[in-house]
C-alpha cells in the first residue's frame, strides 16, 4: 500500500546489509500500525460478517454471514466499476498533466525550483473539503469556466458542469495531482543529467533518449505516484459528494452513508473490506506487471 | 562542383580539426583560442593538469558543449553544429555515465540498437571478449567493481567504431597495475582497428608511454605539441618542462645569440645550448638540464666529460632508488640541482658532502624565456 512496497521489490542482494539491532527501528512502527490498523482490521473483518438483519439499536449477532460479501457485491457492483473507472482515468489523466510538469521542475527550472516546488504543496495549506467546495464555485451554472465553455459552444446553452462526471473527475485530479507530482519529481530529479549526455553521444535522439534513459529510470516515481492516486482516489467520496449527484457516487459514498447514515455496519464493513482486497489485488498485480526489472 | 567536392570529401582523411576553438562558462575562459589537428588513426593525448579545459575542449568535440567561438571539423566536414547523436564520435565519460537500468550487455549494445545494426548480439559479445568481460553481460554496472565499469564505458564507445573516440582519463580510476594492463590493451586496440584516439589523462607517464602526439595543456591554452620525446627533449615552456618529467631550471644570461650554440652566462661560467632548443635570444633566460642527462664527477678529476662544465657543487643529498641514484647538488649560488646517474656499475657514486663538477652535452639542454615562473608545472612531491 505505501511506496516502499515499489522498493521492496528488489532488496535481495544489496551490499551492506548485515543482521543486527535494525529490526528495533521497526518496533515503534510496528506497534503503531498494530494498534491503529490491524486491530481495526480485525474488527471490521467481524463486523462485516454480523448477521443483517440486526440493527444498531439492537445489536447484532455474530452468525459468520459470509453472504453479506456476495450480497453487498451484487448491490453495489455498479459503484466498485465506478469507483474504479473515476479513479482510473483520475490516475491517467494526474500522469498526463504530473509527467512534463515534474520533468520541468526537475530539469528545466533552475533556480526557481524550490518555488515551483512549493507551488505544487501550496494547496495542502488549505483543507481539503474547502478547496473542493470552492471547485463548486468554480464549475458552478453561472460560474466562469462554464461560461466561458458555453460561449465557445464546447457546451450547450443549458449544459453545466457541476453534479456531472466532469466535475467529479476533474475534482479528483486536482486533489491527487501532487500525491503523482511529487514522487515523480523525486525521481527525475534523481536522474543523473550525464547520462542523458551519454545517450546522445550514443546515437540517441532527445526523444529516444528520453525513451530509453530518463523514462525507465524515472519508474519507481511513476509506480508510486500511480499507487498514491489511484488508491485514494478510488475509495474517495468528497469529490462525488460535493460536485457530484447521488448519479455520480461512488463506493467510498455508499460506505459512508452505510456508517453514518443507515448504520448498517455488517454492509459497510463489508464493502470497506471488499474495497481493501480488490485494491491490493489489483496493486500487486501492477507492481509484478510494471517490471521488477525496470526498477533499477 | 558537387562532385568534386564529394570526391574530395571521400578522398581527404578523417582528420579532426579544431580550429580557434574557444570557450567561456560567463566570464571565465575554460578554453582559449584552440587550434590543433588531430590526423586520422593518431593516438593523440590531451595531457595537462585539474581544471585545465581538458573535458570541455572533449565535449565540445562531442557536441555536449557549444563552443563559444570556432569551429569543429571532421575531414572537410564542419560538425559545430551538429547535434550529438548525429556526430560519428564517441565518448567514454570521466565518470563512466553506464545506464544503470540496463545490463553489461545492452549497456554496450545501447549504440548499435540506436544505430538499428542487424547482428547485435554478436558484435556485443565480441565487445565483451575484448574488454574481458564476458561473464560479466548479465549483471548490472553496479555490481562491477570500479575497473570493470570503466572496461564496459570503453566497450559501450569502441563497439560504434566511431571516426574518433573520445577517452576523458578512462584508466583515472584504475590500481597501478591494471592501469599499465590497459594502457597496453588500449593501445593495442587502437592499433587494431585503426581509429582516431583523442585520450585526456593528467598522468604525463601515460600520456608518453601510449601517445604519437601529446599536446600540453594549461589554463585553457596549448602550452605545446609534439611527439613525446620532442615535447621531452626539447620544451618551449618552464610549464612544460616541469610537467613532463621534472628539470633543473637555472637562471642564466645570454651572451651570444649568434652561432649555432648559444653562449649563457650561468652564475659566471659559461655554457652552451644548441640553436635549436633555445627559445629565447637576449637577456636573461631559464637553462634547463634533465637531471638524467648530467653526469657528475669527483671535483677536478680527469673524467669530467667534455661539452657544458658547472664546477663547485657539493652533495647534499643521495637517495638510492634501484635503477638510478639521485642526488641533489648545491651549487656556488645556492641552488640545489638534481642529478640522476643510472646505476651501471660504471660510474663512480658519491655520498653527502662530496665535492662535484657537473657536465652535460649542449644538446641536452635548453634555454627558456625568463618571463616565465620557473616552478610552473612542476609536482612539488617530486622535487627531490
Ligand atoms: N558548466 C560549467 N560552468 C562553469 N565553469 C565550468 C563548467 N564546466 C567547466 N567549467 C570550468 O572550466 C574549467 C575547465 O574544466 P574541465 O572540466 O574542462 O577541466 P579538466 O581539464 O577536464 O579537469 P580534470 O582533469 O579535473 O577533469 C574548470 O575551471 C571548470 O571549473
Ligand atoms: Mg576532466
């Protein structure tokens, strides 16, 4: 789930790694993870195979009710797709938009660097909830960015773009673009300039160059910022609950009404659980598919 | 027109010319005003001390670096502005600059898979005999030691058979031994396929032990050029003569400039230096001598050799170092002259205090301009 897991892919034989007292740096971590995630796990493991037809006020029954996973799953099959799909191109759009910006900053800015690099943490100085209510302003009917569409006739007259997929996408990019920028400026920046050098004496157009040098070695940025959008975001529920319609929710919004409102916590349990494990699936399946090879 | 033109092109040799080559980093000169031609299949070597230009005047050659003024040509083909990867020149890099995410093999097959080569993996694996390094294709450049990654950075450029290679002090990081192993291999090597070394090494004894042409570098000018023994025998510069190898520079005046020897008052005695090695004819002027070429005698013997005669020095030091014994004379005038007699057996040897007449023939030394610093070039540690 965190970064690391894209390093930890290929730690075998690296020099200078001897037993010792490491392990106890771990401890503290370990502790903290244990308590504040792999109890609350358990419990939630428990809690999602309560019997359902218990109710807060009652209290539930431990039955083992495995059926609650096939059932939810059926109920809910059109918010995990998407879930996935906003969460998808929210990830491939941050990399479209992330990619040239962090190779800029990386290479081309010079000594406006460190500025650029504040800008693109700048947003984390206000909340998040704001920030994306204030995407309502901006997306809104008479708002400006829907004017300014509706006068070029990219929209209808009577077209908008709050309470629509647009609006919650394009919520959701804004929010995760620093989550891809960072780790892939990070990367890049590591990218030692002299072999880009070396690549071009060795027959490489800039963009082969690119190709064959700076894009492998700027892969371990790019798994991790993928895995840092595409995680969060596919179980967000802010963006579709604030710029979007109940047509527009996704997983994250049905748990949170499942928890808060219905209180039906064996059904929230169950997609918060299901949600997990698909997830993981599908980030072990990327980390094999994206080359341990490619990882330097 | 055209045609002749091509013809010429084909005909003329591949020589590398650098033509008034300069280059400025803002207001510092990294390179001054360069001329130098560099003939098809030389092994020429770009010799000279830290910071002296040495890896710009290279990468300006490579294309990495625009020259500020000049040009950069190859035969009759002006290659300044060419873009790097459309240059047939190749590079190995002062820091190896190996693609870490790529193995030994693709790291030395990286120019012919741009370049769309058919039999690649051939060519590659004879690459990889050549530089000894077959069993090495599958690792990564990290898991090479330091000598094994400078082997696979000359095997990444040689493999191209490029018009000229371009070697930025590939052996700087070896051990003594290997070092000497790969001077002979590269040496070899460049025989064999005949093509164009420029090598950049501060190590004056590489420089003259692989080199056909050395050109001395300094603060961003050529100080001179020649073949080694030339640039040994018979240096134009106190810079020169103390960065190859060491020399006694001793403060003389001319007296006659006119014949064929010319006559310098040394400290009052008199000696010679052939026309040829005297570069400088009026005033005051440096008299060099190698320490190996004076031959040092009992004060007043016979066997004092005929030609340059200094008289009146006393031993004030002896070191046995094997094959020679170096001394350090000190004259009437207080200076401190070394003296290096090989150990044939032949030659009398002689211990502190000894009283000494030193002679050498006018053609082993030279006479240099006076304006110049007489320790320029020189390696304190060596002195002595
Ligand atoms: N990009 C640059 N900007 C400013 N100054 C530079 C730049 N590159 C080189 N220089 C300066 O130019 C001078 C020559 O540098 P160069 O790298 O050519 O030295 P060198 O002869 O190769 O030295 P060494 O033997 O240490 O490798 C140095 O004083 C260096 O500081
Ligand atoms: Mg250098």
């Amino acid at each position: 789930m965190n970064p690391s897991a894209t390093e930890a892919v290929n730690v075998t034989d690296k020099p200078g790694q001897r037993r010792g007292k490491g392990w106890l740096l771990l401890v503290p971590g370990m502790l903290w993870l244990l308590m504040f995630f792999l109890f609350p796990t358990v419990q939630l493991f428990f809690t999602s195979l309560y019997d359902p037809s218990g109710s807060f006020e009652q209290g539930y029954a431990m039955t083992w009710h495995f059926q609650n996973y096939a059932d939810a799953i059926k109920e809910t099959s059109d918010l995990f797709v998407r879930s996935f799909l906003y969460a998808g191109i929210t990830t491939l759009v941050c990399l479209l938009l992330a990619y040239p910006l962090a190779y800029a900053i990386a290479f081309k800015s010079g000594r406006w660097k460190n500025v650029m690099l504040v800008l693109v943490i700048a947003p984390f100085f206000t909340s998040f909830l704001l920030r994306t209510l204030s995407w309502q302003a901006i997306l809104a009917d008479q708002g400006p960015v829907t004017g300014f569409l509706r006068a070029l006739a990219i929209l209808p007259d009577d077209g908008r773009l709050l309470a629509t997929p647009i609006a919650v996408v394009a919520g959701l990019i804004y929010n995760f673009l620093p989550f891809m920028t960072l780790p892939l400026y990070a990367s890049l920046d590591k990218v030692d300039h002299r072999l880009i050098e070396a690549a071009g004496d060795l027959y490489s157009s800039p963009f082969t160059g690119f190709r064959k040098v700076t894009l492998p070695l700027s892969m371990p940025g790019l798994v991790s910022g993928t895995l840092l959008t595409f995680i969060p975001a596919s179980g967000d529920y802010i963006n579709a609950e604030l710029l979007g319609t109940p047509r527009e929710y996704m997983l994250g919004n049905r748990i949170q009404s499942a928890f808060l409102v219905e209180q039906n916590y064996p059904l929230a349990a169950t997609l918060s659980l299901s949600l997990m494990l698909l997830v993981v699936v599908m980030v072990i399946l990327y980390i094999r598919r994206s080359g341990t090879e490619e990882l330097v | 027109m055209a045609q002749s033109d091509g013809e010429q092109r084909s005909g003329a040799p591949r020589d590398l010319h650098l033509t008034e080559v300069s280059k400025r980093f803002g207001d510092f000169v990294a390179v001054d005003d360069l001329t130098l031609t560099v003939p098809e299949g030389a092994f020429f070597a770009l010799l000279g001390p830290s910071g002296c230009g040495k890896t710009t005047t290279l990468r300006m050659v490579a294309g990495l670096e625009d020259p500020t003024a000049g040009t950069v040509s190859i035969g009759a083909e002006d290659i300044t502005g060419l873009k790097p990867y459309k240059r047939p020149v190749n590079t190995v890099f002062q820091s190896y600059a190996l693609f870490p995410h790529l193995t030994i093999f693709e790291n030395i097959a990286f120019g012919l898979r741009r370049r769309g080569v058919k039999d690649v993996k051939r060519q590659t694996d004879d690459m990889l005999r050549l530089v000894q390094l077959e069993q090495y294709g599958g690792r990564k450049p990290a898991q090479l030691s330091g000598g094994q990654q400078q082997r696979v950075a000359l095997g990444r450029a040689l493999i191209n058979e490029p018009g000229v290679l371009l070697l930025d002090e590939p052996l700087g990081a070896l051990d003594l031994k290997l070092r000497r192993q790969m001077q002979l291999e590269l040496k070899r090597i460049q025989t064999e396929i005949g093509i164009t070394f420029v090598h950049v090494t501060h190590d004056q004894e590489e420089a003259m032990t692989m080199a056909d042409t050395i050109a001395v570098m300094n603060s961003g000018v050529i100080e001179q050029m020649g073949a080694p023994t030339e640039l040994y025998e018979n240096p134009r510069t106190t810079f020169v003569a103390n960065f190859l190898g060491q020399s006694n520079l001793v403060s003389t005046d001319v007296v006659d400039s006119s014949g064929s020897t010319v006559i310098v008052d040394c400290h009052g005695q008199k000696v010679g230096v052939d026309e040829s090695r005297s570069h400088t004819d009026q005033g005051k002027g440096w008299l060099g001598i190698r320490p190996e070429k004076i031959f040092a005698s009992q004060r007043d013997s016979e066997d004092l050799e005929d030609g340059n005669q200094l008289t009146g020095g006393v031993v004030s030091d002896v070191s046995f170092v094997g094959v020679s014994t170096q001394y350090l004379v000190r004259m009437p005038w207080g200076q401190e002259l070394m003296v290096f007699e090989q150990n044939t057996g032949q030659r009398q040897s002689f211990k502190s205090g000894d009283e000494v007449d030193l002679a050498w023939s006018p053609q082993h030394s030279f006479l240099l301009d006076a304006d110049q610093d007489a320790a320029a070039g020189a390696v304190r540690e060596d002195v002595g």
